[in-house]
C-alpha cells in the first residue's frame, strides 16, 4: 500500500502562469487592436467547432451526470473524502446551506424570466406553437433541462475529483493532481502543467462570461429606472467599478464586509422569490411547478442526447451548447468549492448534496421567476416577450418586477443582487486561478490574484464590444472546448483511483490543516 502527503506548495508556478497569462493577455490586446478581426476569427472557430464537435459536449454532460450517479449507488458509495474514520467538517445543515448559496448566482438573476419567455416565443426544435400553453410547458422543461441536473453533474465530477485526490491521496488541489492514476510523476512535467492551464483558461473566460452577463443587467436595470440608455460604455464602465471592488475584495484579505453582504444578499434573493410568489399568480405557480417537473422527468433521456443531426443545429449552439460550455468553463473554480466544503463526507452523500440540493434550487427559482413571466404573458398584462425581443434577455427580469407592486424598491434590489454576486463569484474565481498559477498554493499571492482578476474585467469588456452576448457565449464554447476533454479524462482517472481504493493498493493520506484553503474560498464557506 501507498500513502502520499501533502506539503504546502509555495510560489509562483512560471511554466503554468506565464502561458495562461500569455492566451488571456494576447486575447484581450487582440480584442483591444483589432477587434473585428478577432470577432471574424472567433466565430469562424465557433462554426468549426460546433459543426464537428457539438456532439461532444451533447454526449459528455451526458456521460457524466450518468458516472456520478453511478458512483454514487456502487460500491465506490461509501468511500470518505478524507481519512476512514474522519467525520465531516461541517455539519449537514450548514453544508445544505453552502450548497444553496452556490446554486445562485448572476446566472439565475439573468435567465430566470429571460430564458422561459424567449422559449416561449421561440419553443426549442419547433416542439410546439409560440405562444401557447405548450410552449410554456416546454420553456420550464427546457430551463429546468438547462440549469439542473447535468450542470451539477459537471461540477460534481470535477469537485468529487479534486475533494478525493486533495484529501484522501493527500495531493495538491490542483486539477493536474487528479490525474495521478494516469500520469503518476508526470502530473509535474509539462502534461500536468498544460492541464493547469486549460482549467485556468476555462475558468477565466467563464468568469469574464458572468461579469459580461451581470454588466448587461445592470445597465438595463439602470435604463429602465433612470433612462440611462443601454450602452457599451455603460456596461464597460460597470464592469471596470465591479472588477477594482472584487479584486479589493480578494487581496484585502478581509472577509468581514464579504461575509455580511454574502448573507444579505441570500436573505434578499429568498425574500425576492418569497414575494413574487405571493404577490404573483400563487396557484400558477404551483400547478407549473408540478407539471413542468413531470415533463422535465419524462423527456430527460431524450433532451440529454438531443443533437443537430435531426434538430434545430442553431437553437442547439445558442442554447444547449453554450449552457454545458459555461457550466464546463465554471467546473474548475466550483470545484474547488465544493470540494473544500465536502472533507469527510462519503461519495455518495457528496454525489446526491451536489446534485440534488442546487437543482432543487433551481426548480424553485425558475419557477417562480419564470411562471410569473408566463403567466403574465398567458394571462396578465404581458409586454416581456416584447421586451426581449427589442431590448435583450437583460431586461425581462426588470419588466417583470414593473407589473409587481414596488418596482423601484425591487429592481434596486435586484441590481444589488447581480452586483454582490459578480463581486464575490469573480473574486473566488481569481483566487482559484491564483492557485492554479502557483502550485496549488492555498493563499496565492495578492498581485497574482488581482492580475487574473484584471484579466477577467478586461476579457468581459473585450466579449461585451466583440458582439455582446454572442460573444460572450462564443467565448465560453471555445475555451470550454478543450477543458472537455480533459474532463473525460479525469473521470477516466478518478475510476482508477477508486479501483486502487477498494482493492487496497493505496490508503488514505492524512488531509491538510483544517484552515488551509483559499482566502476567497474560505470566506464563501464562512458566509
């Protein structure tokens, strides 16, 4: 038997910054000199790849929520994160508690009513007439398809990974070190080094992806209150002020203020929801939420392996698509996440908590948001189809919250909302691209993690003035791209590494201190 430990990684890693540095900085001076160029470049890449490989992605996120609940029933089940007779490290109520806080996001502020409606205008492959009934039923299955199950089964095959290699082989939390059934010592040369980068790639267009999003709904928000107008320079200089507060905030090294706006900002995202519910059609509500979880159960199989050959290619590539390469490009940062939070759990009882509890979220949340949305348009008054249609998925949400008593006193809050959540998704993000970039170093230091924050800001103007969402989802497929196959690998891997598990050919190392873990990690998990 073999037992491996962990000793604290110091300093910068140059063989895994510099050409991470290197894709993100030529990237951004190319979008800053010639934009056109690279907006052409772009989406002849795009084509390519969605063309030859978008099936990839359809058959991946497939296979792994597949693998995950695989692990989960068999004997693997029982296996602990952490050392045999290890509890876990946080209580169950507080683990269901961080599992919540991570299931929101600038993500839900955004589709939550856009996605539904613009479903419902436009049902997915034609499956039925827009503006009806069925439409609407088919929009809450798709946004359920979307934002559920496989997305968590991405982040769970990743952060099981990371939770498993970290804390029972003792190894670095770097996602090279998941590969250490496969490449053993190899895991430090130039393999390991480029599967850094890959993740630090994907997580860093992920990131710029949500700030993108969050800058967008912010300014529509403002337009809609104050007549700003929607413009570039608006959404630019929104992500210029939310990017220097989250770099403060990661390099500050205080977590207090972080903290309390993280819990206020869970109180007033459930306080929203509570609201809209009760204000709003209660008993629509609750009737969708029943019958579109039949229909979202009864059609998963043949959603999860839809493709372009007899379906609507373009619909695929702007929807399905682009969702599973997000969730992709996030896989390494909530990873980590996730993974710290999981120490002496089972597999088992990680695979059902990732799975299970933000999906439940994400069924509540889309179908208020979203039931609300339909309803007006079946029933109410209407006008957010409209407003899609002429102003971007960005105002729907604030379109809504104007048919709702309050809507001043709402809409603020929901643009406070979208802002803490960009402040404190992007500063984790930069720490974990900082731990990445330095040898899985559990507090990086601060002028790394506020470069690849910088980066991250720069990147999202870069997406923004490149074509707006288009190029915001354009970047997130491409970066996702690679990042997936080095999925499929880890969890190739992580098979391996359970096998030598229960036949004995290794042991569980002793975990690393209990306080080690990244400085915006940790503040995410203390909230």
């Amino acid at each position: 038997m073999t037992t491996q430990t962990t000793t604290e990684p110091r300093g910068l890693d140059p063989a895994v910054f510099w050409p991470g540095l290197a894709i993100g900085g030529g990237f951004v001076l190319w979008g800053a000199l010639a934009p056109e160029s690279l907006t052409v470049a772009a989406r002849w890449t795009l084509a390519g790849v969605i063309r030859s490989f978008g099936w990839g992605f359809v058959v991946s996120t497939a296979f792994f929520l597949v693998f995950a609940v695989f692990l989960a029933f068999s004997r693997f089940g029982d296996i602990k994160l952490g050392r045999e007779d290890e509890a876990p490290e946080f209580a169950t109520s507080s683990w269901v508690c961080m599992m919540f806080s991570v299931g929101m996001g600038i993500g839900l502020m955004f589709w939550g009513a856009a996605e539904p409606i613009s479903h419902f205008g436009a049902p997915p492959h034609a499956l039925a007439e827009p503006k009806t009934k069925a439409a609407a039923l088919v929009a809450m299955q798709y946004s359920y398809f979307h934002w559920a199950l496989h997305p968590w089964a991405i982040y769970a095959v990743v952060g099981l990974a990371l939770a498993y290699f970290s804390y029972r082989r003792g190894l670095p939390v770097l996602v090279s070190s998941a590969f250490q059934p496969l490449l053993g010592s190899a895991i430090h040369g130039p393999a390991g080094k480029a599967i850094d980068v890959l993740a630090i790639v994907a997580t860093l267009f992920g990131t710029a992806t949500s700030l993108g999003l969050g800058a967008q709904q912010i300014n529509s928000g403002l337009n809609i209150l104050w007549s700003t107008g929607e413009t570039n320079g608006i959404s630019l200089a929104i992500i210029a002020i939310l990017t220097v507060a989250f770099i403060l905030s990661a390099v500050s090294g205080v977590g207090k203020g972080v903290q309390f706006l993280s819990n206020m900002n869970m109180a007033l995202a459930v306080a929203l929801l509570a609201f809209l519910a009760v204000c709003g059609p209660t008993v629509f509500i609750f009737n969708t939420f029943i019958e579109s979880i039949g229909e979202y159960i009864s059609n998963i199989v043949t959603m999860s392996f839809r493709t372009a050959a007899f379906s609507d290619g373009s619909w695929l590539s702007s929807w399905t698509i682009f969702y599973w390469a997000w969730w992709v490009s996030w896989a390494p940062f909530v990873g980590v996440f996730i993974a710290r939070i999981s120490r002496g759990r089972s597999i088992r009882e990680f695979v059902f908590g990732v799975l299970l509890i933000p999906s439940a979220v994400t069924f509540v949340w889309f179908t208020i948001m979203g039931g609300a949305a339909l309803h007006s348009e079946l029933f109410g008054p209407g006008g957010l189809l409209a407003a899609v249609n002429a102003k971007g998925e960005a105002a729907s949400l604030f379109v809504l919250l104007a048919q709702f008593p309050w809507p001043a006193l709402t809409s603020a809050v929901a643009m406070f909302l979208v802002a803490v959540f960009f402040v404190s998704g992007a500063d984790a993000a930069s720490v974990v691209m900082g731990m990445l970039s330095s040898r899985g170093a559990l507090e990086p230091r601060p002028t790394i993690v506020a470069l690849w924050g910088a980066l991250a800001g720069a990147s999202a103007c870069v997406l923004l003035v490149m074509g707006g969402l288009k190029g915001l989802q354009t970047a997130s497929i491409l970066a996702a791209a690679p990042f997936l196959l080095v999925m499929v690998g880890l969890c190739v891997s992580l098979w391996r590494g359970l096998m030598d598990d229960v036949t004995g050919k290794t042991t569980a190392a002793r975990p690393s201190p209990a306080d080690a873990r990244p400085v915006a990690v940790a503040r995410a998990v203390d909230a």
